[in-house]
C-alpha cells in the first residue's frame, strides 16, 4: 500500500500525538501533578508511538501494522486515563486517542 492509502491514520496519528504532547505539558500545570502521574506517563508513550506510526507508515514501512497495533492499544489505554480527569485538555485529548485508536484499528483491519 502506498502512504496516501494510510492518509486518514497518519492525519490522526498525528493530531492525536500533538493533543498528547499537550495534555502532558498542561498536566504539569494541574494543582495535584501526583494524581496526573499516569496521565502524563501515558500521554508522553501514546504521542512517540503515534508520531512513530505516523512516520513508518509515510514510508510504508514493513513493520507499519505492528507499529499501528501497538499504538491503538496506547491509544485506547491513554484516552480512558484522560477520560477519568475534568480538565479540558484531558477530555480532548481522549477524544483524540479514540480517534487515532479507532483510524488504527481500520487501517491494520484493511492491510492484513
């Protein structure tokens, strides 16, 4: 497959790793940075494994589908630890990783 046939994955890889790579900025400005421990660590995982996916499929990578495997699982396991905080940048980014776990799900679905 060509990397314009992973376009719709790689656009939420992408979107999903920036909303990582924020909510973990702006959870080290939360009051209780301890409770947000697992948040940051997460978002901080889920964000390189997307950016990596994001990379591996423009180049059509032979490993593109184990790598988007693995990151729906980050994905999914990142956005329901957001999902479990009030602040907005928390709430969006869960919406991002169900996004991005969802655009993985389909585009291993579609290759194998």
């Amino acid at each position: 497959m060509s990397h314009q046939q992973f376009q719709a994955c790689i656009e939420a890889c992408v979107a999903c790793a920036e909303s990582c790579e924020h909510c973990a900025e702006s959870c080290l400005h939360e009051k209780d940075i301890a409770a947000m421990a697992d948040c940051i660590r997460l978002d901080r995982d889920c964000a390189q494994l997307c950016w990596d996916a994001a990379a591996f499929m423009s180049r059509n990578s032979q490993f593109a589908n184990e790598l988007c495997r693995i990151c729906a699982d980050a994905c999914e396991a990142c956005g329901t630890e957001c999902r479990k905080h009030q602040a907005e940048h928390c709430q969006q980014c869960s919406n991002a990783c169900e996004q991005c776990a969802k655009e993985c799900r389909q585009m291993v679905g579609a290759t194998t």
